[in-house]
C-alpha cells in the first residue's frame, strides 16, 4: 500500500498515514513558469494498491488537473489499483440540471477520474448521495457525523435538538438526532442567489433548546447565519453547527461575528484558518478515512463505516 498526497491538503494526509504507521510516498509537484503542472513519483509503485489523498479546494480546477497527472503518472508505472481518496469533493453542488443550458459538472468530473485512471473513490460527505451513481467504479463514502456526534456528546447541551437549515438536509439531520437521542427541526428557506438566503419559518418547538444545525459544507454562511436569526426569534437558547466542510470565507466569517451561532463545529477534510472573533473548532477525520484505507486495502468490509 502506498499513500500519496496532493498540495490541497497535506497535513491530512500525514495524520493518516501516522494513523495507518507507514510513510507517506514521495512525490515531486511543480509548477512550471507558463502554469502548467507537473509530477514525478520519487518511488517504485509497480503492482502497488495507491491511493491519492486530495480536497478539491481552494483553486478547484488546479486541484483536479494536479490529481488526474499523479494518476495517469501511476497508471504508466504499472499500479495495481488507484484509489481517489477525496474528503472533499468539489463540483458537488452542481449535480443537475436546475436551469436551462447549465452543465452538471458533478458528472463531469466523475468522468474525469476515471479517464484519468481512477479504479475506486473514497469520498466524505457528499452534497447529494446520488453522485455516487455518477461512477461506473466503486464509490465507498464515508461520514463525518461519528467524529461530530463524539464532540457533541461531551458538550454540556440543555435539552439539545437537531435543526436542518434547509429542506435537503432533512435525512441527515434526522440520522443526527437519531444518534443523540433528541428531536429534530427544520427551517424552510428560500434562496434568491448563490450568497443569499431568505429563511421564512421554522417546523417544530426550539424554545429554550440548544439547537444544533447540522449542514454537509458552508461557505458564504448565508443559509446557516439566516436559519440561525430565524431559531432565535423562535426562542432557541444557544446555537451550534455542525458542518463537514468548512470552507469558511471572509464574507461567512464576517457574517458569523454578527450572528447567533455560539460555536461553528468542522472537519479538517479541507485546510482550515482562523478568523478573529469567530469561534472555530476542528475536527480531524484522518482515523476514519485511515480506517477505510486499511479496510479497502485489506478487502474487508467498510460498512460499518458508513453507518450514520
């Protein structure tokens, strides 16, 4: 088994590898003056199962293309297997067609990855669990929710509930709330652009509970800081979420400082910052995507491991 890292992440992929006790492979990434990229692998992976640890995050496409060449670096070395281990996987959101002459980019790239000579995918938290049937190779996916739900248990929480910021997450804020034996609510909202959110009203009683949001990634923060002002005036106590992704930006850190959420609750599934004034607390998930590994790498079943 031999684990290597793009330049999206790295120092999930050595806390993996410290999980797993081997050593991450060596590989030489450049960037040459003209943009382009280039990769060569500093060891032999003739026959070997590889697996390529990369978020695609902050320059998405830079990301991918960096991806796709230690892959096809691979394929021309003679691996046995090539294994996409994504904690992030970006493009997600755009998984249809919800406006005429738009792509569904989420496809694309599934395509992508296996014209480049992915064999399997290891992906967390998904935005829509039907990108899975966008792969004709196995998809294992994995979640945060058991790193989430372990923080979680050891907060002192007065008569916690669950609370989906949208609609579309309503399975796994229901699978949350299952977990942490409380009860579950939504808010409906409306979105009038990709940074702007309208939240209209709440389905259940939050008055005088610690709500906890759970969401699969936040950016702008304009969902979670409009679900927020609505459950406060619905007499929520305190306000906590839980997102997997946290690719928090200047403009969601600015809205954060300015709303009612106590605490924002991440993985480090992409490379966190601090923001001055914005309560931040970072969850590793590097155990059980190294568990995966191990389990992938040792044919054994990974199920237990979806289990939400």
């Amino acid at each position: 088994m031999k684990i290597f890292s793009g330049t999206a992440n790295p120092q999930l992929a050595r806390n993996i590898v410290q999980f797993l006790g081997c050593e991450l492979g060596g590989a030489d990434i450049e960037t040459f003056p003209d943009g382009e990229t280039f990769v060569k692998l500093l060891e032999n992976v003739r026959g070997e199962d590889c697996y390529i640890v990369q978020s695609v995050c902050g320059q998405p496409n830079e990301r991918l293309m960096e991806m796709f060449i230690m892959m096809d670096a691979m394929k021309r070395a003679s691996a046995a297997r090539i294994t996409a281990v994504i904690p992030y996987y970006g493009y997600a959101r755009q998984d249809r067609k919800d406006q005429p002459r738009v792509p569904i980019t989420a496809k694309l790239v599934a395509n992508l990855l296996v014209a480049a000579g992915a064999n399997r995918v290891l992906a967390l938290d998904l935005h829509a669990q039907q990108i899975m049937g966008f792969f004709d190779i196995p998809v294992d996916h994995l979640h945060g929710s058991p790193v989430m739900v372990k923080y979680l248990r050891t907060k002192d929480l007065k008569n916690p509930i669950v609370d989906s910021p949208d609609a579309g997450g309503v399975k796994q804020a229901y699978a949350y709330s299952q977990m942490l034996g409380c009860g579950l609510a939504i808010v409906a909202k409306q979105r009038k652009g990709p940074s702007e959110v309208e939240a209209f009203s709440v389905i259940g009683d939050v008055r005088d509970c610690d709500v906890i949001m759970v969401d699969d990634l936040v950016s702008t923060c304009g969902t979670l800081v409009a679900a927020s002002q609505i459950l406060e005036k619905n007499g929520a106590r305190d306000i906590y979420a839980a997102v997997t992704h946290g690719l928090v930006s200047e403009k969601g850190a600015e809205r954060l400082r300015q709303s009612h959420i106590k605490e924002l609750i991440i993985t480090d599934s992409v490379p966190q910052k601090s923001y001055p004034g914005v309560q931040i607390t970072v969850l590793s998930v590097a155990e059980i995507i190294g568990e995966a590994i191990r389990r992938i790498h040792n044919n054994q079943s990974v199920t237990s491991l979806f289990k939400l």
